[in-house]
C-alpha cells in the first residue's frame, strides 16, 4: 500500500529557513504528481505547492510564492519543500499528498510534520 | 479564488441517522469537486471525486451529488466512525477547499 512520511519540521524564528522532506513508497513515485498541502492549528486546510511527475510543471499558492521551492528525486522516491522567509501565518502542518491520477485531488497523504514560526 | 462555503459548520446527529453536508461554490465548478473525511489528529482521506464518483475502498453509504455550484456529501446511515470533519475541495479554477463540517454525535 502507498505510503509517505514526512519530516523535516520544528520550530524556527521568523525570517528562518526549513526543508521538509516526504519519502515514498508502496507506489511508483516517479508516475505520480505530488503536492504539498498545510492545514493551520484548528484551522482548514490549504494547498501549498504541486510538481508533475516528471517536474516540469510546478504551481505555489500566492501566499507561499517565491519563499517556497518544491523539488523531488525520483530516484529517491522522495519529495521536498524548501521554506525561506517564513513567517507567523506558516505555522502549519505539513502534508505530502500523492494526486490523484483522474484528476487534481489526493488519494494518500502523509501522517503531517508540525511547523511552527515563532520567536 | 473560489470560494467553497460548508454548511452546516457542525451537524450533531445520532448513529443510524442520515447526514447530508452542503458545500456551495462562489463561482462554477462545474462536477470538479471531491469530499474528504479527517478525523482528529489524522490526515484527511478522499471520500468522493468529481462530484460523485466515490474513492477506493470508500462504502456505500458515502454519496455524492450536484454540479456546478451546489454539491452534497450524504452519509446514508451513520457509523460510529463517520463522526469526523469532512471537506470539500474544488479543482475547477486552482484548488481551494471548504471550511469544513463537524459531524458529532448527538
């Protein structure tokens, strides 16, 4: 069955940097477009960042362009965040979750990594 | 940015009772839109796609329905696991998702 663990969360100051990582398996990484979605203590949920399988195509959230970078290593069946310049309101969990392949939803996600922004 | 409006914010029902959970788009959406179900401390997990079509391993007494900028989510009979939040998310112009249903028991 599809798996995905991320790490890479912690607490960090404003104006900080972070890289979260979600490892895969279960499932043939490299043919999956893979997203990364944050949900806000108590709070809803709100999607981050989305790359195609291959990498070539890759959309942010307007809140998080240009702080954040998304990356993956097929070989490594792994998926990255890199988070600069973050600030109070990134405070989140942090999901990796694999799309669906009919469609721009998600079928597996991960159990969540915490980031939290504060001084 | 589309906005999905959930109603009602919370639905306190007993098990055995049917659920039915409003979702309504600011704009159309056309049958772009999925529900999901997260319990506490959980990651959410797809219930329905493209309006109505339900996901693997998803039961029956989970369905889907509407088009364009009003959808359903109903839960036929409810178990004493379907108590959770349940989401919905469009993917017709970006993706949002909706503020979320609390499903408790009565």
């Amino acid at each position: 069955e599809a798996q995905l663990v991320e790490s890479g969360g912690g607490l960090v100051q404003p104006g900080g940097s972070l890289r979260l990582s979600c490892a895969a398996s279960g499932f043939t990484f490299k043919n999956s477009s893979m997203n990364w979605v944050r949900q806000s203590p108590g709070k809803g949920l709100e999607w981050v960042s989305y790359m195609s399988s291959s990498g070539i195509t890759i959309h942010y959230a307007d809140s998080v362009k240009g702080r954040f970078t998304i990356s993956r290593d097929n070989a490594r069946n792994s998926l990255y965040l890199q988070m600069n310049s973050l600030k109070d309101e990134d405070t989140a969990v942090y999901y990796c979750a694999r799309n669906l392949h009919s469609g721009w939803y998600f079928d597996y996600w991960g159990q969540g990594i915490l980031v939290s922004v504060s001084s | 940015e589309i906005v999905l409006t959930q109603s009602p914010a919370t639905l306190s029902l007993s098990p055995g009772e049917r659920a039915t959970l409003s979702c309504r788009a600011s704009q159309s959406v056309l049958n772009y839109l999925a529900w999901y179900q997260q319990k506490a401390g959980q990651a959410p997990r797809l219930l329905i796609y493209d309006a109505s079509i339900r996901a693997i391993g998803v039961p029956a007494r989970f369905s889907g329905s509407g088009s364009g900028t009003d959808f359903t989510l109903t839960i036929s009979s409810l178990e004493p696991e379907d108590f959770a939040v349940y989401y919905c998310q469009q993917r017709n112009n970006w993706l949002t998702f909706g503020g979320g249903t609390k499903v408790e028991i009565k």
